[in-house]
C-alpha cells in the first residue's frame, strides 16, 4: 500500500508539475503574441507616417494626396461693412475670388444665412443669378481655372429687418469641387442703425 500510495503521491506531484509547466508555456506564448502584435502595431505606424509625410508635402490648405486639386480662396474671408444706415438702403462689396489649386474649380452654387443678405459671382466684368437663404437657381454653375480671378459680390439689405439695431453677422457659403472646402463660408459683419 505504501507503494501505491507513493505512486499516486508521484502522479499528483507530476501534475502539478505538469500544471505549471504548462502555465509557463502559456505565459511564454502570450508573451511572444504580444510582442509580435506590438512590432507589426509599430511598423503599420512607420508605413503610415511615412506615407503621410510623402503625400502630405504640399502648400497650407491642402489635403494629403490631392496636390492637383482646385482650392477655393477668398479674401478677407470676414468682410466688415462697418456702420450701416437703415435709411441709405441696400450696400454691397465685391470680395476677390481666386482658384489658388491646380485644376479647374468649379462653383455649383451658393446659400446665405439670411434673407437679408444676397450674393452672386462676377467672372470677366459679367454678373451671375443672385444666391440667397431659399429659391435658389438650379443647374448653374461657374468654371475658373487655376489662378483665374472672380469677385464675389454681397448685398446686404437692412429693411430685410428694420427693427435690427446693432451688430450683424451672415453667412454666405460657396459649393465647389475644392475637395478640402466643398463648402466654403465666408462671413460678414456690420453694425445697423437707423
């Protein structure tokens, strides 16, 4: 009896052994998985840094990758009329328009924030349809090369709200094919008195 006592003495013992033999080849195997998972982590994030300093070595406003893309500018992008007399009506001002990108830009339309407020598109000294808040024109559209010039031309009508009296800020957005700026806005400020 003590033999077989003995035995299974041994066979509890090589268990146990065998136990923790295997839990340190599990940690072992963890620890490898984890080192691989953190070497191909480490090398997907030198590929993509990589990539994007390649790609992404172009002018400011630019998005990575799209170097041969138009980009729409507009400057001042806030335009401030100042003081604006109810009684002296309607003002406008032409903002300079410009295709800074490498392909042609093609303007699709325009919105603005209020009723107050109009805008439209001078390209070669000739005025397209007026774009305001609702019932805009359908179907036009405007083309301008790279580095050609257009003005945006904003009216701002104070009787729109007689009642307003003291600063004012709209917004008129512009719809292109600028893949960075497919909608870009451009403000206006003023102060309405009577």
């Amino acid at each position: 009896m003590a033999r077989g006592k003995d035995n299974s003495w041994r066979s509890k013992g090589q268990s146990r052994r065998g136990r923790r033999t295997m839990r340190a080849e599990l940690k072992e195997q963890r620890r490898r998985i984890l080192k691989w998972a953190v070497l191909i982590a480490a090398l997907v994030l030198a590929v993509g840094l990589g990539s994007y300093r390649l790609l992404s070595h172009r002018g400011p406003g630019e998005a990575v990758g799209l170097a041969d893309s138009p980009r729409i500018e507009v400057i001042p992008r806030v335009y401030d009329f100042g003081t604006v007399s109810q009684a002296a009506g309607v003002v406008t001002a032409e903002l300079p328009l410009e295709n800074r990108g490498k392909s042609d830009l093609i303007i699709t339309g325009m919105r603005t924030s209020c009723d107050c407020t109009k805008a439209s598109l001078v390209i070669n000294g000739e005025e397209g349809p007026l774009f305001g808040m609702h019932n805009n024109p359908v179907g036009w559209r405007a083309r301008l090369a790279p580095g050609e010039r257009a003005s945006l031309k904003v009216y701002y009508d104070p009787n729109v709200h007689g009642e307003l009296r003291g600063l004012v800020t709209r917004e008129i957005e512009i719809f292109s094919n600028d893949p960075n700026n497919p909608v870009y806005s451009v403000r206006i400020k003023l102060v309405q008195m009577e």
